[in-house]
C-alpha cells in the first residue's frame, strides 16, 4: 500500500502543484532557505511579495549579510515573528563566514546554521538539492495521520512513531524522494487541510480515516486556536509597524498610536528590546526613544 500511495500522491502533484517560484529551478538554495523561512506559520499568499521583494534586494547570502538590520525588518513588513528576519541574517552571515557563501547541501551542516531546525534542513535538502530527507511539516503530518492512522489529525507534538514511518515511506532514490516530499506537502496543503475535500484527494480510495467512516478528532478539546486580537503579540506588531515607517519614535509617540493598557505597552517594548527587535536611546531633550537596530 505504501508504494501506491507514494506513487498516486506523485502523479497528483504532476497536475496540481501550484507555480510558486521557489519550485523554479532558477531559483536557488538561498531563493528555496528563504521561503522556508518566511513560510513557517505563515500561509503562501502572505509570503510571496515578501519573498519577491527580499530575492530582488538580497539574492544570495552575502547581499543578505550586509543589508542593515532595520531594512531586513522593513522589508519582512507584516509576516509576524521578526525574530526569524534576524535569525535568516545570522543565517546568511554563518554561510558567508564559514561555507564561503554556499548553502550547504546536508542537512548536518545546514542545522549548524543559526534559525534552522530539524524540518527546514531537510526541506532545503529536497527541494534545493533534490536530496533524500524526511520532510514532516504539519501538512504531510496531517495527510500521513489519516491515510494510516485513521485519525482525523495528529497528535499536537511530532513523535518517534510518526517519524519513523514517514522515514520508511520515503523512496530509496533521491530525485524521487524529493518529489515525494513536494507531493505529500501540496496534497496536504490543497487538499488534505484541516477541512478536508476529500472528494479531490488522489488516494481516497486507501485512506484508511476514509475506511473508518470519517471519524471525529479525538484530541478536538485540547486543540486551541492561537488568539491575536488583545494579545501581546499584536501590541508588538503595532509598536514594530510605528518604528517600520520612521526613523525612531519617542515613548510618548509610541504611547498615543499603539492602543493597549498601559501594563501590556511596557511588558511588549521590553519583550522587543529583549528580542533585539528594538533599540532604545535617548532623544531630544534626553526623552527616551525607540528604532529599529541598524
């Protein structure tokens, strides 16, 4: 049943993958470790004129390296979590530092860098290099769970189990091992999302959550959607998009834009100062005041 799913999943993608440039062959390591990058938690349509306008300005690790940290997060703009934009500088200072400027191609050397887990090494490895990796993001989890486990969705934290049958799943040669990990990932993302169209799925026919009549998340009351409205994480946002448009701000300025309780404005300026999100110095007349780090 494995080959046959492995084979139908591919077939599949021959027909339905999206044309997203980093899937282009021109693209390059760098342009693929970038998107990979920007699309952790953050969906495609958000992703891509972010992307397009970083290959533009920053198209290899070393024009990365030397771009000024306040236009890396300019240009990050409204994707959430900044703290990947510095981690993807760090990134392409190491590879500039101590791989001469190359990405490197095993998933060894590509998680010595700073920012890159275990997922983003061995995406980089299949759809950079066309390598052999397992690549096991929240949508290939997802279709994997109902096609032989039967369940709904996963487990909410990745285990031994599930990788070591994703790993066995994985073709033996290379180019088709990163085909699979292409394919799996689009039906996920397509088709096999959290509401499923399982009328458009390629392999419905051995699906065994099909099979058991569809049956309902068994996990569904500890399952919690992340909240952004009232959060710290949008007080953040509110203060970086101030600092975004201008050179610095004072307090008091930050004060009368960023609506929250005041407890709330100071427990996410610190959070930001503490990320090296945001630097603070004094202004006119000594008021203290807030810019984005060079």
């Amino acid at each position: 049943m494995s080959n046959a799913v492995v084979d139908s999943v591919c077939e599949w993608y021959a027909e339905h993958q999206r044309d997203l440039p980093w899937r282009d062959p021109a693209c390059g390591s760098w342009g693929v470790l970038v998107s990979e990058v920007m699309l952790q938690q953050t969906p495609v349509v958000r992703v891509l004129p972010r992307w397009e306008k970083w290959m533009r300005l920053w198209p290899t690790p070393a024009a990365t390296a030397a771009a000024s940290t306040a236009d890396i997060l300019r240009v990050w703009d409204r994707l959430g979590y900044p703290r990947r934009a510095l981690r993807l500088k760090d990134c392409a200072t190491a590879i500039v530092q101590h791989f001469d400027g190359i990405v490197p191609s095993d998933e060894a050397r590509l998680r010595s860098l700073p920012g890159i887990g275990e997922y983003t090494a061995a995406a980089v490895v299949a759809f950079a290099f066309h390598g052999r990796s397992v690549v096991l993001d929240t949508n290939v989890r997802r279709v994997l769970c109902r096609a032989f486990d039967a369940q709904a969705l996963p487990v909410p934290h990745l285990t031994r189990a599930e990788r070591e049958r994703a790993a066995a799943l994985v073709p033996a040669e290379p180019q088709r091992a990163a085909l699979w990990a292409a394919a799996s990932m689009e039906l996920g993302a397509l088709v096999c999302q959290k509401a499923p169209k399982c009328a458009e799925c390629p392999i419905k026919s051995r699906c065994a959550w099909q099979a058991a009549g569809m049956p309902p998340d068994k996990l569904a009351h500890r399952r919690t959607a992340q909240a952004w409205h009232g959060t710290d994480r949008q007080v953040r946002g509110q203060i970086m998009a101030v600092l975004r448009a201008s050179q610095h701000a004072e307090r008091e300025e930050l004060l009368a834009v960023v609506k929250a309780p005041h407890p709330q404005f100071e427990r996410a300026l610190a959070s930001l100062l503490t990320d090296n999100l945001v630097v603070e110095f004094h202004g006119a007349d000594n008021a203290l005041a807030y810019r984005l780090p060079t």
